[in-house]
C-alpha cells in the first residue's frame, strides 16, 4: 500500500455496512445507513429492462454520455431551478456522485492547497482531498442552523484556500440553506481563485421550502459546481447515476480525469436515468412529503420525552446530542446493546459531530415510532 492510501483514514460507512451486528435483546433497528427504503418507481424499472435489450446499449458508448441523457438533465435544471446549462460544456456524468466528490480535489487543487471542509460534513469528502496531497481545513458549522459564517474563517487560510465544498440539506444535521446564503458564498468567492463544490444528494427533500441550487445564486456557474444525485429522490441508490452541473473549467477538468479512469457509463442505466429525469417530478413531491411525514413524527415523539436533537428542516435525518456523560462512539454502542438500536456516531462527520449521533428517517412509521419509544426511555441520561 502507498504512504498516501496509508495515511487516510479507513472509510466509515466502507467498515461498516454489511458487518454482523450483535446487539441487545430487542428486534434490531437499523438507522445507521441513510439508503431511502422505498422501491424504484416501476416505470424506470420497466424502462431499464427494456434498454438492456437494445443492441447499442451492449457495447461500448461515448465517454461523456448520451445526448438524451444530457438535454434531459439540462431540462431538469431549466424546469426546477430556472438555470439554463450547455449539455457539452457545463454537465459531466458521474458514476455514483461519490466518485465525482472525490475526484475533483485531484482535478482542481494543487499539493499544499487549502480545502474547507463543513463541519459536520460528509465522511468522505477528506479522502479526495488527502488523494490530491491538498490541505484538509475545517468549515465550522453551528448549532442549529449549521451554516458557514465566512467572518469567521481565518483571511490567510482563505487566501490559500482551493476548493470549499458545502452540503445543502446538510448531512448529518438535516439543516438547508436558503438562496441568500449560496448568494452570500457566491458573492464572497467571485473575485478570488476559490470554487465552491455543493453537494445536492438531497435535494428532493426540503420541508419548509424547495431547495435552492446554488447555480441559481447570480454569477453561481462562474464559482460553483453542484453534484446531483438520482440515488436518493428516485430510490436509485444501487444504479449509481449522479451527475455534475455547473461551472464549465471545473467539468471539463473532471471530465478529462473521468476519460482516464473510466470508459462510458452502461447505455441502459443513462436511458433508466433520463426516463427517470423526464417522467418522475410528481414522484420527487411523494418522496419529500413522505419524510416530512417520517420527520413530524418521529421528532415529536423525541420533544414529548424531552430528548434533546437538532430540528431536520430537510434530508432524511435526525442529528441527536448524546447524553452529557456519552461521546458519539459511547452512546453508538450503548443504544445498539442496550436498545438494540444502530445509528451511526456524530464523530466520522468532523469534530463538531462528538456528541451527537445521526439516525436515518429511511424506516417505516412503525419503526420509527418504535425507535422513539425505546429512546424515550432514556430521557433521565439527559437530566443534570
């Protein structure tokens, strides 16, 4: 193994999923893996099976993906977020958005450069900077709203700084930003050398409002690129479709680093994800109402016990503090022996998530209430 494979961390969820759990007396109840429970619609079901069928889907395709593929994400973004994208120079397909998260602080940063990374953020986004030998730096992000405050990160490391990437609904915490904070990001980094990377896996779920794109923010395409996932909105996870939109240095970039390391996504899954694109909008709505629905729920059960959690306002998660004598990795072990519940701990998303631990809303109501139930039995672990 090289030194720089070596040096990076082991990748949580990597560890982690498939592993045999043993736990307390109770029937398990896995909340640890944010994978949305629901079926794929039949119709891209359908569609995929078909196009497996098509001689041309059985070969080789062209490196950057189908046309009908591209004008249907260009589409997409025109009828949801009023932002107009040339389908050659502003979209790069993604082979799971994971890959694409990963490899653009190869693609953009330079040894040494700086990286802001959300704290808490996703578990991964350090591995594609220590894979480009860049300089991992914390975005502080506070409760409850666990946006940036730029006033507060240090002027010389943002003079040095690359790549800022930002995740909007956030995962783990469930917080959303509004359109005046990407205009504020856009505005702050317009004039400099930095680009920001949003990642927008979810989305679908926004509970007070629509998620904005950060493309939408004026002048968004000349700093930003946005990752978009199909993985969670349509119940797509194992196909491994995303894509990336925006601005068109930062994609011709990946998509010269994507000629080198792949070879063409499979014909058939661009026609399931253009089917998808251009025939499920009603089924984006469902999705977000039903973990609205998830969300009411289970949080309510949480207040009445008087267990304290950060208010999702989208996602599919809930961010909740652990009792003052846990850390995230106590509390993890002690509800999955003790409850026979599995979350996953606040640690593996930055320092700030020590003391909570994130737990999926990808369950049925029964189980959720269920889940609540257990976890209100804990309510004395929060009394001082």
């Amino acid at each position: 193994m090289s030194n720089r494979l070596a040096a990076i961390p082991e990748s949580y969820f990597g560890k982690t999923m498939g592993r045999k759990i043993e736990h307390g007396p109770l029937p398990l109840i896995n909340m640890a893996v944010g994978i949305p429970d629901g079926e794929t619609p039949q119709g891209i079901i359908n569609h995929f099976a078909e196009a497996l069928k098509i001689p041309e889907n059985q070969k080789y395709g062209a490196f950057h993906g189908k046309d009908t593929f591209k004008q249907a994400i260009v589409d997409f973004y025109l009828r949801h977020y009023g932002v107009k994208l040339d389908k050659d120079e502003e979209v790069c397909i993604l082979y799971g958005t994971k890959n694409g998260l990963v490899a653009l602080p190869t693609c953009l940063a330079n040894p040494g450069d700086n990286v802001l990374l959300p704290d808490p953020g996703y578990t991964d986004y350090l591995a594609g900077v220590m894979l480009a030998n860049a300089n991992p730096v914390p975005l502080n992000l506070e409760p409850p709203y666990y946006l940036p405050n730029w006033d507060e990160v240090d002027a010389e490391i943002l003079e040095k700084t690359k790549l800022v990437y930002l995740t909007y609904p956030n995962n783990p915490t469930g917080s959303t930003a509004t359109k005046a904070v990407f205009d504020e990001a856009i505005q702050k980094f317009k004039h400099t050398d930095t680009k920001i990377i949003h990642d927008f896996a979810y989305s679908a779920f926004g509970f007070d409002a629509k998620n904005p794109s950060i493309l939408s923010s004026e002048n968004g395409k000349d700093v930003a690129v946005e990752i978009f996932s199909l993985s969670k909105g349509y119940n797509m996870s194992g196909f491994r479709v995303g894509f990336a939109v925006g601005n068109r240095d930062m994609i011709q970039a990946l998509k010269k680093y994507q000629t080198h390391t792949n070879a063409g996504m499979f014909g058939a899954l661009q026609d399931a994800a253009t089917y998808a694109l251009n025939h499920y909008d009603d089924f984006l709505e469902e999705q977000n109402a039903t973990f609205k629905r998830r969300r009411d729920i289970f949080e309510s059960k949480l207040e009445e016990a008087g267990i304290p959690f950060v208010h999702s306002t989208g996602g599919i998660y809930c961010w909740l503090k652990t009792p003052p004598q846990y850390d995230s990795e106590a509390f993890e072990q002690m509800l999955l022996k003790e409850q026979s519940i599995l979350v996953a701990p606040g640690i593996p998303f930055g320092d700030n998530g020590k003391y909570y631990v994130r737990l999926s809303l990808a369950l049925s109501e029964e189980q959720l209430e269920t889940a609540a139930k257990r976890l209100s039995t804990l309510y004395n672990l929060y009394e001082k």
